[in-house]
C-alpha cells in the first residue's frame, strides 16, 4: 500500500518506508530519501537533494536549483541487482532553476527542464543483463532535452575530486574541468583526440563508430549518431574498436539534428 508522506514549511529532512512512497515537500531547501519501493517525489520550491533510493522512481526537483538522483547518490554503492531485474529504471525531472540529475544503472530517464542543467555520469559502464520488462541488454540512460546552449554533459573520473563510489570515467582535463582536446567533423579527420563526435555518417553502435576514426585510446568519448536506435549516443573507449555506449539522447534523431547542436569542447566537463 503507497504510504503519503508531506513535508511542513521550511527545510526538512524527509525518509520514506520499505514500500512505494509519495513524498511531496511544497517549500525549503530539503533533503529527501525515498529508500526502498517505487516512489512519487516532489520536492517543491527550494534547492533540494533528491535520493529515489532502490526502486522504480520518479523524482521531481520543481522549482530550484537541485541534486537529483535516481538511486541512493554518489557516495554509495550501486543498485546492480536491482538493475537487471529491471528495479531501478528512474525518471528524473529537474524543473525550473540550474540542476544536476545524476544517472544511474537501469533504464533512466533524464529532463532537466528550464536552465542550466548538469547531466552527471558517475560510471561508463551501466549495469546491463536481463530486464524483466525491457528483455536482455537493456537500454540505459536516456536525455530527454539536452541543450548545448544551456546543458552540461559531467563525468565522475576516479581520482578527480571527491569522486563517487565507483566512479570510473578516466580524467581527461588538462585545464579546469573542460575536456582538454576536443574535435568534431567527418570520421576521417579525427585522430585521438579526447572527445570526438562524428558529423558525417551514422553508425550501429559505438564499437562501428570507433572503427572509423583513427588514434582512439581508452578513456576517450565518441557522440555519434545511431541508426539502429534513431538517437545520438554517447559511447566510452574502452579499448582499441571498443565502446560501451551509455546514454542516449532522446531528442536528438537525425544525423543533421547532431552536426547542427554546435557541441564544443565546453559541453564536456569532468566532476
């Protein structure tokens, strides 16, 4: 049975059950854990840190500039079982005001909403296997409205910072936080640099696109559009010709649609 929970004026600190909770906090700068189940959050006005816990979650930050995470946050450990038995397949909404949604293992879903929204990856490699709704290897994470004009892609490399448990994306960030060698354009002319999207030509999956540039190490990020999905994808080098795509992003659905996003180097950061 859905257990109602309502925050009071003011910053609170709200915990849901075991079970599937609604948990709706109208104002304050609030800390929320759904915990276990499959949860409704809203956090109201305020600058909140949202935590869906274990669980099919929806979790909206409403107005503010908020930390939203599908799972138990970046200091923990990850939800992996409950992933491949398709338990923790989230959607994250970010409202009005500059957010940072954090994704994690399953099917995610990801809207940052009006401002300057952060999208955070914390590991290249989300959990895959048999899902019980979706069948096996499963999609991951899916933006649904990244903006190059207002929108960040972050991702957690070990050792940068506080990085979070498990995080392992490796650091290419020679000055600041912004990847240090960037390229995008036709297949051919990329040559291994550290972010590469391809302008010229779709692909199957990540492994297809790395085939066709040259000097590619492990670590690198190649945003290329796939036609077996109809998105642009994000994939991670993992090795020579391999990749681990990671994320999708919904709105972007043809290869003019990507050439014309305009990413740069400053759409890349590391966190």
């Amino acid at each position: 049975m859905e257990k109602t929970i309502h925050g009071g004026q003011g910053s609170n600190s709200l915990f849901g059950s075991n079970g599937d909770d609604m948990i709706v906090d109208p104002t304050g700068n609030d800390w929320i854990d759904g915990r276990f189940g499959n949860d409704s959050i809203s956090a109201g006005e305020g600058n909140d840190r949202v935590f869906g816990g274990v669980g099919n979650d929806h979790v909206f930050g409403d107005e503010g500039n908020d930390y939203l995470y599908g799972d138990m946050g970046r200091d923990n450990p990850r939800i992996l079982g409950a992933a491949i038995l398709g338990a923790d397949n989230d959607k994250l909404y970010g409202g009005p005001g500059d957010d940072a949604l954090f994704a994690g293992d399953g099917r995610d879903s990801l809207t940052g909403g009006a401002g300057h929204d952060t999208f955070v990856f914390q590991f290249h490699n989300p959990s895959s296997g048999v899902d019980k709704n979706f069948g096996p290897n499963p999609d991951h994470t899916t933006i649904v409205d990244f903006d190059p004009a207002q929108d960040t892609f972050a991702f957690d490399a070990v050792g940068l910072g506080s990085d979070g448990h498990d995080a392992n994306f490796v650091n290419h960030a020679a000055r600041g936080n912004q990847v240090d060698t960037f390229y995008s354009g036709p297949a051919d002319g990329a040559h291994g640099e550290h972010v590469v999207v391809i302008t010229d030509r779709s692909f199957a999956d990540g492994s297809a696109a790395a085939k066709a540039i040259s000097g590619e190490a492990a670590g690198d990020i190649i945003a290329y559009f796939d036609y077996s999905s109809m998105t642009a994808d994000l994939g991670y080098v993992t090795s020579e010709n391999h990749v681990d795509d990671f994320v999708h992003l919904g709105n972007v659905q043809s290869l003019l649609h990507l050439a014309g996003l305009g990413l740069t180097a400053s759409d890349f950061m590391f966190c």
